[in-house]
C-alpha cells in the first residue's frame, strides 16, 4: 500500500479547481459568523487559511466538508453543484477534514481507529493482519514509532496527532484540510508532516491548511485566504506577502510591538524556591528560584520533564522528594487547593481537556476555581454576572452569546477566559504551560501584554512554551531542561536560541548550573 493511502490525479488535472465555496453566509441562531466568503481549492496545490480566532475559519471548512451546513450560499465540486447533508457524504466524495479537537476513541487502539467504520473484511470475520499491516505502513510514512496495537489513551498527545494524520491518508482523500495540525507536534514531526504534504500536493490533492505559525504559511503554502471577522479580505500568492504583511491583513492594523517593553529587576525578592525536586521516572534533583515580578521561562524539547515539575510544585503530581519555599518559609502542597492557598496558580496547556467545562456557559467556567468568593452555602448568581461582566471587558473575551457553550468559543476566547478563571482566585504567582497554543497572532500579542501587566504589579510567572520567539520574547530568565534535569538557567546574553538548543539537547550544562550576565 505504499501510495495506496492517496488518489494519483491525472497530472494533466493539476490546477483544475476541485472545490469550491460561493457566497458562503452561516449563522448560528442570530450570530452570523460568515458573510459571503467565497473560497477555490485547486488540485496540487496548498491552499492557506489565515484569520484570527473567532475569523470564521473552522466553520468555513466545517462547511467544506459537510459538519455544517451553509445558511446560504454553495458548494461546486468539480465544476458541478454539490450538497453534503453531513461529513460522511463529504468523505465519500473524498473531502477529508484532520479537525484541529483530536477526534479519536481513546478506548480503542490505533488500528481500530484508522479504520473505524471502514473495517477490513475477509469474508465474515474482520482482517486483522492487513489492518495491522496497512496501519503500520502509514505510522512508518510518518516516522512515527507507534504500535498499531497501542490503545489511543496510552499514548502522548503528539503521537495522537500522527494517528489522525494516519486514519486521514487511509481515507484515500482527493481533498484534504487541515485545521490545526501541528499545534501540538514537535519541530521533527511537522517536517515529516511538510514532507507528506508535499508527496500528496505532488499527487495532484487539493489541499487547505490552517495554521496561526506564519513560517509555517511561508514555508508550505502556494495561495493564502485571509478572513476577518467573517469576511473574504484577500487571496494572494503567498510569494507576494512577506509574514507582517499577513499579520496586518489579520488582524486589520499594524502590530507595532508583540511583547510588552519590561525591565527586570533580579535582585527582586525570592518568592518560590524549589529545591531537589524528583518525580519518579521524570524529573530529578530540580532547584530553582523565581524572583517578584518576574518572567521565568522553562525551555526544553517534548519529554524534558517541564510539565511534570509544575505540576509537581502544585500537587497535581506526587513528589518523590524535594522541598519548596514560600517567601522563605517551607510549605506543603499536596493538592490544587495547598497551592491555592499559597497563592499559586496554574494555567494548564490542555485547556480543553481540563481547563474548561466546555458543555457548560461562561459563567461557571469562571467562577468554578473561585467559589468561596460566590457564597459558602448559596452561590450569588448577581456576583457572579458581575465577575463575568468585569472578565469579559478585563480580558476583551469576544462571544456573540454568554450562555453558548464554551466550547462553541474560537481558541483565543477560550484561552483568554481560561486565564480570568485562573486569575479569579487573586493569585500572586501564575505559572502558564503553553499560554497560546493554537491562538492567532492578535491574541499573542494581548496575551503578551496581559503577562507584562501581571509583572508590572509584582505578580510573578513560570512559563512554559515551546515557541522560541515567545520564550525569549517575555523570559527575563530561562530554565532549560533535559532528560528531567534542570541543564542551566539562562539569563543576558547566554538567553538566546542558540544556548537554549545547546542545553535542550544536553550538548552544554548540568543540573544546578547556571548562565549569567
């Protein structure tokens, strides 16, 4: 099956328009969020999609692929009108949607969910060998070293991402979206991902991608579609636009400065201290301190141990040992509640896995970390519309309706009431994994300056990101882990990308040492 996970278009088609969007409005009750976009996917090419959150995006290819239906407007596949009642008829007529929420059966294994609802049969019973085999040809595409037999919930979030990929080039797609698909890979898997998105373009696949990463746009994409607020602002050639061109189509203005301006102060007072902190089989011997307003940064490649230290020093983890200081003085923390109490709060990285109560409004979503605030027996529901009222203006959180559901809310509305919910409990020191993952460049740019003003009124902040730009752009220190260690903290002139990859990949440092000015 080396090829067999994708049609081979005619090379003479290569260009033809394979699907296309005209005059596309939807609206959900009385909130339109698309207003006569029109869209031409072309065979053999890659075809971006650009917006900030809330743009329209993800309904426009929900629409392409049959998830949604359009409140006017329509669809042509080649060349001739076309309706799909839903994404299975979508699919048959080879239009595959990869969503940016991962949609796999976490009970089921890998093999089982490449081909659910399309099992492979040898006469009445189920043909698990070819199954197995045809699984593991396309993890093996994707260099990705899964086991077909591996169960979905066993497995780390990037390499649920592969599979997806995986069960999408099953699919034999003519018509291919993305929506999202490396916000959660590492550099190496989306080379890989590039690599197969070029095989494919080259087979003649039409192909959409959606993505905030503008290198990525740069790097992989022939047309771009920009949309604002619901609207076709432009297609250009992406040879034509330069990365801060795109930026101000998105965003309709000129993003004069991304980070926030700060001035760190390193001989602030200490208010954590963390000392020779294990997690068994993950992090071992950590130490470090975090000063008054300032940014610690913690760098490091996927399985450095970054996320399981935080949650360690807030008690979501079991430490093996170690200690942790507040303000100079020991103190315990065992669960979400201790670090609450010594005013420390954490801002997780999977907002829609536990961050948010995504069936659920805006308003117990925020208030859900700060109830004590609402009542002791009976919740105070005016208060409650009030903190809401002040959240939403505070954090420019943009709904068309407050009673939606959550998890109708684009990512930066949903990253921006993640952090009014975290920030509702009056913490002093925030530590934030991942803070705009998956989030337009807008939205960065608010979140950025949001930090800065927590350190401007002596709050203090761990982050953790995985885009280099970010870390050095709001980091007035950088932690750098490999292998559970803590390799070096970076600061002046040793903070730059170079010594971070250096440290990262255990090329320089040890645990404990440290870089200074």
């Amino acid at each position: 099956m080396t090829d067999a996970a994708v049609h081979a278009v005619d090379p003479d088609q290569e260009g033809r328009v394979r699907l296309s969007g005209r005059q596309i409005c939807k609206s959900f009750g009385s909130a339109q969020v698309l207003f006569d976009v029109s869209i031409d996917l072309h065979a053999g090419e890659v075809h971006a999609l650009l917006g900030e959150n809330g743009a329209g995006k993800s309904t426009l290819v929900k629409i392409l692929s049959g998830y949604h239906q359009p409140t006017s407007g329509e669809l042509i596949l080649d060349q001739a009108p076309v309706s799909f009642v839903d994404s299975e008829v979508g699919e048959g007529h080879g239009v595959i949607l990869i969503h940016q929420e991962l949609n796999l059966a976490e009970q089921l294994t890998v093999e089982e969910n490449i081909f659910l609802g399309r099992e492979i049969k040898r006469g009445w019973f189920l043909d698990k060998a070819t199954m197995r085999a045809q699984a593991q040809e396309l993890l093996d595409q994707l260099q990705c070293d899964v086991d077909p037999r591996a169960r979905i919930r066993d497995l780390a979030v990037s390499d649920r991402q592969m599979v997806e990929i995986a069960k999408a080039l099953s699919k034999k797609a003519d018509i291919l979206i993305l929506d999202e698909p490396t916000a959660v890979l590492t550099g190496r898997e989306v080379e890989i991902l590039f690599d197969q998105i070029r095989r494919l373009r080259e087979q003649g696949v039409a192909i959409l991608y959606i993505s905030h990463k503008l290198d990525e746009i740069k790097a992989i994409a022939d047309r771009v579609t920009v949309l604002r607020d619901g609207r076709h602002i432009t297609t250009e050639t992406v040879a034509e636009l330069e990365k801060d061109d795109m930026a101000r189509l998105m965003v309709g203005r000129d993003i004069k400065q991304m980070f926030p301006d700060r001035v760190p102060d390193h001989s602030a007072e200490i208010v954590l201290s963390v000392r020779d902190v294990c997690v068994d089989g993950q992090v071992r011997d950590a130490s470090f301190d975090l000063r008054r307003g300032e940014v610690l940064g913690f760098a490091g490649i996927v399985g450095a141990g970054r996320t399981a230290l935080m949650e360690a020093i807030i008690g979501l983890r079991e430490r093996s040992s170690g200690r942790i200081e507040r303000n100079g003085a020991p103190v315990k923390i065992n669960s979400l509640q201790d670090a609450k109490k010594c005013g420390i709060a954490y801002l997780t990285k999977d907002r829609k896995g536990s961050g948010l109560l995504l069936n659920m409004d805006m308003r117990p979503n925020l208030t859900l970390l700060a109830l004590e605030k609402f009542g002791r027996v009976f919740i105070d529901r005016k208060a409650e519309e009030a903190a809401l009222e002040t959240a939403i203006e505070a954090f420019d959180i943009r709904a068309a309706d407050r009673k939606s559901k959550v998890g109708d809310f684009s990512g930066g509305n949903q990253q921006k009431l993640l952090l009014a919910k975290v920030m509702e409990t009056d913490p002093d020191i925030v530590i934030i994994d991942e803070p705009t993952r998956g989030i337009d460049i807008g939205t960065k740019s608010e979140i950025y300056h949001f930090i800065g003003d927590l350190t401007d009124r002596g709050k203090s902040v761990i982050l953790l990101s995985s885009e280099m730009p970010e870390m050095l752009g709001l980091s007035d220190r950088i932690a750098v882990m490999a292998g559970g260690r803590i390799t070096g903290i970076l600061m002046g002139d040793g903070r730059n990308e170079h010594e971070i990859m250096r440290h990262a990949t255990g090329i320089s440092g040890k645990q404990g040492a440290s870089v200074h000015e």
